[in-house]
C-alpha cells in the first residue's frame, strides 16, 4: 500500500505542538538537550518499553501515567538517561508537574523520556528553568524537538504520511532518535508517534504492538539493549474518521500507515547507526516460518564478522551463510542461495550453499555505496523478513571509547 509522504514529522498530524531548547542538562551550549510535545486535546495512547532488566526510572513513570490509555503530552530530555539513580522517579514525576504547570495538561497525562549517560543523577533545577520558555515556543517546531532527542545521531529522524479514512484526510508523523546501543526486544531507542486518527486505545495499543514486529524490532546497530527503549503514541482523533473500535478495512489501513513511518525511521536509524557508513538489509526469503526468516536476517545484520567485512567492501558471503547457521533458523543450508545488489547493480555469490564464480572488482563496486541489500534464499518456504543493520567501522569504538567525557 502506498501513501504520500508529507512534511511535519511529530506536528504533521492535526492537533499536535511541539518545541526543543537548550536548557543547560548538556555542557555544549549548541546541543538542544529538552523536547516538549502537546495535544489540543487529551489523546488515546499506547507504547512498548524495552525488555532489558535495568529500565530508566522515565519508563517506570510513563508506565504509571498511560495505564489508563490516555495521554496530552511528551517530555524528554538527552544527555543523561535518568537510570540506576536513587531519586529518579522522584525527578522523572518532577518533569510532568512542570508540563502541567506551564502547559496546564494534568501531570498524570505525561509521557516523560530521557536519553544519555546511565548511572549519572539527573539535575532537576535545568529543567525547571527551562520549561518556561519550551512551553512558550512551542509550535510547529519540529527540527528543534527532534534535535533536542539526539545524543550520538547525527541526523535528525522524523517522517509523516498522508491518507484518508472514509473520505476524511489523516496523516501519521513520527520523530526518533537512535544511533547506537540498539538491538531492541520492542521497539528501540526513543520513537513518538503522533496521529489525527480517531482510534481507540485498545486498538492504538494493538498497532503499536504488532507494528514493531516488523519494524523496530528488526533492526541492529551494535547489539546492545537499552534500558530507556519506548515507543509511545498519541491519537488526536482531529480528523473527524469513524472511530476505529475493532479491526476493519480502517484499521489495517492506519496500521499499513503507521508501518510506513516506522520503516522509514527504521533506515534512518540503522544507516545513521555510530561510526556507520553503510546501511545493511538483510532480505531472507523461502523461509519454513516467519520465525525461522526473522532469525536469519537478525543474524546476518547483527555479525560483526559480516558488519566489517561491508565496511571494507568485501564480498565475503561465506560469513552471511555462517551468520544464517547459528541463527537458530531450521533451514538446510545445502539450498541457500545470496546475492548482493546496490544502486551499483547485483551480483549471485552463492547457490546450494556453495560459492559460484563472480568477479570481485564488480562486487566491490556494489559494495562500496552506502545503501546494500544482502538477499538470502532457504528454499524451505514461502515465509520471508527484512532486518536492517549498518557496516561497523573503527570510529564505532573511537565514539564509545569516550562516551561519557
């Protein structure tokens, strides 16, 4: 299903404002380190949280706060994740009384998020002098909430689509931040959607949850799980539709939507994963199950083996079938087929499980551009996945060396 892509990220839906500020949580001055999403109205909401063990005392809180499927607005701040601390819960419900008090949306109807460093207390008081002015600047401000959410990106991440329900125009927008310690259970790193659809919260919920599936679950920068994950959104219901109670034609339309944007955000992220230079999808088809083709294209973005040989251009398949191999998927590698292709062209490296001549200097060239699709066939099955990783090159670790300082 296709559908028009619009400008306006986390504000291309009817009823949303958002803004981003420096307040002073980051010591550099020209990194925004504090986002401010609002409805006009109170919305219907849903979200998924990491499955990591050690979560981020903001997930604890939002948790708390959507238990009743509703929600007006989102805070978040980067430079410090607001984990492992004594009182952060204490500061994360801190953060929702200063929303309610500069935007007046009761502080229960909060979603709070926080990204950065672990283990280091969160100092409230930037916060509270900030709030004042995001709160007055909030808009159409996109670029600025989407920078505000950024710790290692480099780009900003943000999509929107337009379509129409029964005749009624909507529109799915979305902002993210993801770069690196991304190998989600759920969804990954910080992901807001926004939306004018009427829907219910049973059903938002439904769609949030089985969207990720095929979405943020299937990517992988360096193999490592945050502990502040969450993918939450809102539902205005502006744009007048036919409340979306139970699973219709409208449902799987706004689910086909919302999956569009988060595809989109997928390869955003994985292409911007740290250090990277190449984004990495793994298409596996002619898989027994979908399980079995979820494994395999997993394990061959998630190699690192593989990651670096795509750094250097290296069109060396036998790691991909190595990858499929400890994957846990129940193929016979006597019947796997890959092949490589770019914008550069397409080249067959391997049929039956075994390697068929080719030439390297025309592999190196579709190698060498920043976008590969790996194809891998099982011959088992009609099931088939797509995952999303990136190459892993010498600034991944140069960046992590010195996260902190």
């Amino acid at each position: 299903m296709e559908f028009k892509t619009i400008e306006g990220g986390v504000c291309a839906a009817k009823g949303f404002l958002c803004n981003g500020i420096h307040c002073g949580i980051r010591k550099n001055k020209n990194k925004k380190d504090l986002a401010l999403v609002v409805a006009r109205k109170r919305c219907a909401a849903a979200a998924v949280y990491t499955q990591n063990l050690v979560k981020g005392a903001p997930i604890v809180v939002t948790r708390r706060h959507l238990a009743d499927g509703y929600a007006q607005a989102i805070i978040v701040n980067s430079g410090n994740a607001n984990t492992c601390n004594e009182d952060g819960e204490l500061v994360a419900e801190t953060m929702c009384v200063l929303v309610e008090k500069y935007t007046g949306v009761p502080r229960a109807d909060v979603i709070v998020a926080s990204t950065g460093v672990i283990g280091q207390p969160l100092d409230i008081l930037p916060v509270a002098e900030g709030m004042e002015s995001l709160a007055e600047g909030l808009g159409k401000n996109n670029d600025a909430a989407n920078e505000a959410i950024m710790t290692t990106d480099t780009v900003k991440k943000q999509a929107a689509v337009e379509f129409t329900l029964g005749g009624k125009k909507c529109a799915v927008g979305a902002m993210a931040k993801g770069s690196g310690m991304i190998h989600p259970n759920m969804a990954t790193m910080l992901v807001f959607v926004t939306t004018d659809v009427d829907i219910s919260p049973e059903m938002l919920q439904k769609a949030v949850s089985e969207d990720v599936k095929t979405s943020f679950n299937m990517i992988t920068v360096d193999g490592d799980t945050s502990t502040n994950d969450m993918l939450c959104a809102m539902a205005s219901g502006l744009a007048g539709n036919e409340k979306i109670t139970e699973e219709n034609e409208d449902y799987f339309t706004f689910a086909a939507a919302l999956n569009a944007v988060t595809v989109k955000l997928c390869r955003m992220i994985a292409k911007d994963g740290e250090g990277a230079t190449k984004l990495l999808e793994c298409n596996v088809s002619g898989a027994k199950t979908r399980e079995d083709a979820v494994k395999a294209a997993k394990s061959v973005v998630g190699s690192a083996l593989f990651k670096a040989a795509m750094f250097g251009a290296d069109a060396n398949w036998g790691r991909v079938l190595c990858a499929v191999g400890y994957s846990g998927a129940d193929t016979d590698v006597n019947k796997i087929g890959v092949s490589f292709s770019s914008k550069a062209g397409k080249i067959t490296v391997c049929k039956a499980g075994a390697g068929v001549p080719f030439s390297e200097e025309k592999a190196k060239t579709i190698l060498g551009e920043d976008e590969i699709e790996i194809n891998v066939t099982l011959c088992d099955g009609d099931c088939s996945a797509t995952a999303w990783g990136c190459d892993l090159t010498y600034d991944y670790v140069k960046i992590n060396g010195d996260y902190r300082t």
